[in-house]
C-alpha cells in the first residue's frame, strides 16, 4: 500500500467510524470495517514514520455530539484489542509474556456502560463516549430493572458492563417498530444503543435491556485476581452468565473459545466473542496500556454472521399458497463458513420499506438455520447505476395475472406448477402425513414425469410408476410404497395440517379435530369463531377453504382410513388448569412433553406471560427462563417435572 492510498483509508474509515458513533448510522457492516482497520494497522507496522495522527487505530472514538450532557469517567474507559484467529491470539499473549492463569468469558454485542456508586447508591450512567467523556444518560439507566439501585458496598466504585437486548425482545421490538411504519433496528446492538439514548425515558422501560457487568473504573478494593473483582461484583447483585473459566494455559483458552463458539446460536443474547483477561492483577498493572488499549486483556472474535455484500438481482418465489416471495440474488460472500448468494426479502412491502435497489450496498446477516436476510441498505455508498424493484404483474411460473393485495401479491391459478409442487412437498412433510422417503427432490422428480400431479395422485402411485426413474432400484420403491400405505392410517389433525388451509396450523387443526372430529369441515362461520383461540381471520379461512374443496375433502376420506385422537384428560392431578413454558434442551422431544401436559390437563404456551405457572428447562435454556425468574415464575428442570406428574 503506498502513502497516498493509506491516508484515502484513514479517510474512510473515520467516515465510517463517524457514521457509527456520532449518528448510529452505520455505513460498513463490523466485518468490514474491522478488515480495514487492518489493514491501516499492517501498514503502520511496517512505515512507523508515515502515522497519520488522524488514523481511527491512534483513538478510541470521535468526539461526542448528543442531546445529553457530557459526564466525565474517574478512570477510563478502555477498548479491547482485537484477535481473530489462533495465531493471532497466541501473538498476543507472547507480546503480554503471559501464558496462564486467563479469566474467560463471553463478549456480548451491546452498549458499553459505566455505573457510578456513592455510599451504596447509583448516582449516574454513562456511555462509554471516547473513553474518557461519556454521555450522561442516568433517567434512562433507573429504568434498566436488573441494575441495581443500591448496593451493600459503600466507597465510591465505578461499575462497568454490557447493555444487550435479548433475541427474542429484538424481534418484538422490531415488529412493533414495523407496525408504525418506523424504521427497523438493523441489530440488537444498534436497539440496545439507541434504547440507551432515548430522550423519552418509557421508551427505554419498555425495551427490556439487560446489564452484564465485565469490570471496574474506580474503586479501592484489594483484590488481588481478576476473577475475585467479579464474584465480589455479582454477590452485589448483579447478573452473571452461566459461561465464565478459570483457564490455566493457552491450550484451555482455546477450547473454551470453541466451547463458547458452539453455545453463540443458543445463548438468549449476541455474542460477537470471547474475552480473555490476565487473571493476576499485579501483572495487569505491570503490563500497563498502549495509546487505545489494555494490554492485558483482548477480544477474541467469533467469524462474523453479518457481511457487506451487493444486490445483483431479485428472483421470484410462488408458494403453495400463490404468494410470491421476492429473494435477493446477491454477489456471494462467505458468511461463517457458508457460501451465501441469496437472501429473503419477505414481501414487496419489506422491500419498500428498506428501499433496496439492484446494485446496492447491503448488510446481510445469517444466524444458524435462519434464512439469510438483508439488515441495512448502505444508501450513501451509491454510485448513480442502481435500479428500481418492481412489483410483478405476472406470475414468474404460469404468466397469469397477479392478484396484489397491497403486502401480499398471490397468483390465484390453482393449476400454477410451483403452487402445486409446493402443496404435494408440505403435504407429505413429517409434521403432516409424515410419508418417509418421500422428500422435496422425489416430488420435484415425479412431478417432472407427471407421475403425481394432485395431492390425492399420490395414493395412486404404483411400482411401474418408479420404473426408469433414475436412482429407483426395488427395494427404495418398495419401502416408499409402503411409507405411503402407512400414511393411509393418519390423525385427523394431521390431515387438516397437511390441507395447507390459511392460517391454520397443528395446534388449530388439533381443536377442529377434537370438537367436530370428521364433519369439521361442515360448520358454520359462528361455530368456527368460537372455538377458543380461534377469531375471525381464522374462520372466514375455514369458511371459504371448507366451501370450495368439501366434495375433494370427502374424496379423500375415501383414500385415508383417518382417526381422531381423542385426549383423556385428568382433571384430578395437581397441574389440571396450569399453563406451562417449555424451554432449552430436554432428554425427549417438546412434543412428547407437551402430548403429557395436556393429558394431565394442563396447557403448554410458546410464550413466557404473568399467566404462567411453570418453566420446564433443559440445558442451555435462553431469553424464555430469565423472564420467568424475573416475574418469579417457577422455574422446574426435567428431574423436577418427573416428581411433579407422578403426583
């Protein structure tokens, strides 16, 4: 890199960093700019005269401008250096000469905060600002519930943490903001952030942040490890997380890092890594500081799940139900080691709302079996050759005319090739007839050699069907031929599911079942409106579903020998009438534990509520049982729920 292109990425990444901090617009996802600080840092290793005193690796941050008043920090607060590999790490503790004795735990992806303690009381927040000056934003820390208001220690001590959003209060928070018509948070970081820096301080109430302490500023305690500075610190009262080692060597930072790498998609927050902290602090102290951070702690980073890329194209997805899915073809990029080309756009409303274009900047972000979905346009990086999205006029399968409905655009031919291939797939799916063998690729297949063309064409499929089809020997024939036999002895309510009816799902298809077993689909609409849990939406589908195909539900009854399950229910055990919570990793299936609650007469709810009697909790349980320990709902593990349901 010459001079001159070295003083261009200065540039840049000042932009970006103001961008960040000063407006919490970001212009580059953290992975792209992390890459450019690194490459500014290679450079300055090897022209240590050329440093630009300009350059964002010389500072902490820039210069504050808020709507809140400055406040000043007792001790600094530093920024962590980065590592993101094993080498890398390794490096780092050579450079610390350090190789024991290392406090472990996660690095949440939230807002730094430093909470100031007087004779055990708080008496201010601030952000973390440029580390020296933060930003006074102490009505809105009162109404963080699990930051304690009073503490049993009474000298003056700066107490220092992560400001986060659970997952799932993210969602909630985003679809509420979606509902306004407002502009979506792009991640739970930027939420917890801009939660913090609410001028309305009912706002930051009710965005449920959580306070996971990670250190000190100032304070005159006597510890003489790290890992006391911690206990002493939650024993005040404040949150811990379960994840937290005592590491005696490299090799055992190494494995907790993949240990804690494996837990990131089950935690209830964002993690974004690992910090890894010299435990003994008399060597802390020894080691001292660089011009921007400690050199006695660092953050190991995870691969990152949200990338830059660009929006090359859109393709048009039709499903069962004829509503088209706008997907964004993008230029692939490496997302956590998966190869990412696409990403959904849910519908053209979504579209609108984040008006994306071809060609755009795009941040995307990919978290576990989640589809990979676009989080922010990077409107200012544009370059004048973008191009409108437009609505379809035309089904991208059947060239009929579309129906637009506003936010959902359907094609309305029932004979359309992707609506009926993707009815057959969800028809046979585990959760409906659960006809083994019988995948998404053999649909595709027998459906290309007009072997099934109807949901009903499927019980009629015999073996010379198979025959000359390629990968179809005897004996796999012969076994999905009897898979679709078994299939012929099915639950009622698994039938109702498999029709693939608007709006109703398992639980629905269940209560239809049970409260007019066969001649479900003969009622009325009042009938149907008053089965509980159900409303209106769900009863004008059944409505106008029911009254078009009642003679082709009658057929089928013909193919299928179905049953109705009928629950026997104990209304004298001791959880008859509770509702009950299932969280975490159990030894059996949710399925098999809620089929139990309820023949004992109980209910199993997705949703943690006041109305809640019981958390049942597995291994790595999230968001759903701190909830429940804050409204002082009983929270029960496996061992516990066996006890209870033998009484």
């Amino acid at each position: 890199m010459k001079k001159e292109e070295y003083l261009e990425k200065v540039a840049l990444a000042n932009l970006w960093m103001r961008a960040y901090y000063e407006k919490d617009e970001p212009l580059a996802s953290d992975e792209e700019y992390d890459a450019l600080i690194r490459e500014l840092r290679a450079f300055e290793e090897q022209n240590k005269d050329e440093i630009s005193k300009d350059s964002p690796t010389q500072k902490i941050a820039p210069t504050i401008q808020s709507e809140f008043k400055k406040i000043a920090h007792l001790k600094r607060m530093w920024s962590m250096e980065d590592v993101f590999d094993e080498s890398e790490f390794r490096a780092w503790a050579k450079r610390a000469k350090c190789e024991k004795n290392f406090f472990i735990e996660p690095k949440f992806d939230g807002a730094s905060l430093n909470l100031l303690y007087e004779n055990g009381k708080l008496v201010s927040g601030a952000t973390r600002g440029d580390g020296e000056v933060g930003e006074d934003i102490t009505l809105n820390v009162f109404e963080i519930e699990n930051i304690p208001k009073n503490i049993a220690y009474k000298e003056r001590i700066e107490i220092r943490g992560e400001v986060v959003i659970l997952k799932d209060d993210f969602e909630k928070i985003n679809e509420k903001r979606a509902l306004l018509n407002q502009s979506l948070f792009a991640n739970p970081r930027n939420a917890a952030s801009g939660s913090l820096r609410q001028l309305d301080t009912s706002i930051t109430k009710e965005r449920n942040l959580k306070f996971y302490p990670w250190g000190l500023g100032e304070n005159t305690l006597n510890f003489t490890k790290h890992s006391e500075v911690m206990q002493f610190i939650r024993e005040l009262g404040f949150l811990k997380d379960d994840f937290v080692r005592l590491c005696v060597n490299l090799d055992e930072v190494l494995k907790a890092y993949d240990e804690l790498l494996a837990l990131r998609e089950k935690k209830p927050m964002m993690m974004d890594g690992m910090v890894v902290r010299i435990d003994d602090l008399a060597l802390c102290e020894e080691l001292g500081y660089t011009v921007k951070f400690p050199k006695f702690m660092a953050a190991f980073k995870f691969p990152a799940l949200e990338k830059t890329t660009r929006l090359i194209g859109v393709n048009l997805q039709v499903g069962r139900s004829g509503v088209i899915t706008p997907v964004a073809v993008l230029e692939p990029v490496n997302l956590d080691g998966v190869v990412v080309k696409s990403a959904t756009l849910h519908n053209f409303d979504e579209i609108a709302r984040l008006d994306v274009k071809i060609n755009d900047f795009v941040s995307v972000i990919r978290s576990g079996d989640v589809i990979p979905k676009i989080t922010k346009v990077f409107k200012e990086r544009r370059e004048g050759l973008e191009m409108e999205i437009s609505r379809p006029k035309l089904c991208p399968t059947c060239q009929s005319e579309l129906l637009d409905e506003g936010t959902l655009i359907k094609c309305q031919n029932i004979d359309c090739e992707d609506r009926l291939v993707n009815s057959i797939i969800h028809f046979v799916s585990k959760k409906c007839l659960n006809i083994d063998g019988l995948g998404e690729n053999i649909v595709e297949l027998l459906y290309k050699h007009k072997k099934i063309t109807t949901l009903e064409s499927i019980f009629h499929l015999k073996f010379n069907d198979f025959e000359g089809l390629e990968g179809f020997k005897e004996k796999k024939i012969n076994n999905l031929l009897n898979a679709i036999e078994q299939a012929r002895e099915c639950e009622l309510f698994r039938f109702i599911t498999a029709l693939g009816i608007e709006h109703i799902g398992e639980v629905a298809a269940k209560k239809l079942s049970l409260s007019f077993g066969k001649e479900w689909h003969k009622q009325s609409f009042e009938a149907y409106a008053n089965l509980e849990g159900f409303g209106e939406q769900m009863a004008l589908s059944l409505c106008e579903f029911t009254r078009v195909n009642r003679t082709r539900i009658d057929e089928f009854y013909k193919l299928l020998n179905l049953k109705i399950e009928k629950l026997e229910i104990k209304s004298d055990g001791v959880i008859f009438g509770k509702t009950f919570v299932i969280t975490g990793t159990l030894s059996r299936s949710r399925d098999e534990f809620k089929a139990l609650i309820e023949k004992l007469g109980g209910k199993v709810s997705g949703s943690v509520s006041k109305k809640t009697d019981y958390v049942l909790f597995g291994e790595e349980a999230g968001s759903k049982l701190i909830k429940a320990k804050e409204l002082e709902i009983k929270c029960i593990d496996e061992s516990a729920f066996n006890e209870l349901v033998k009484e």
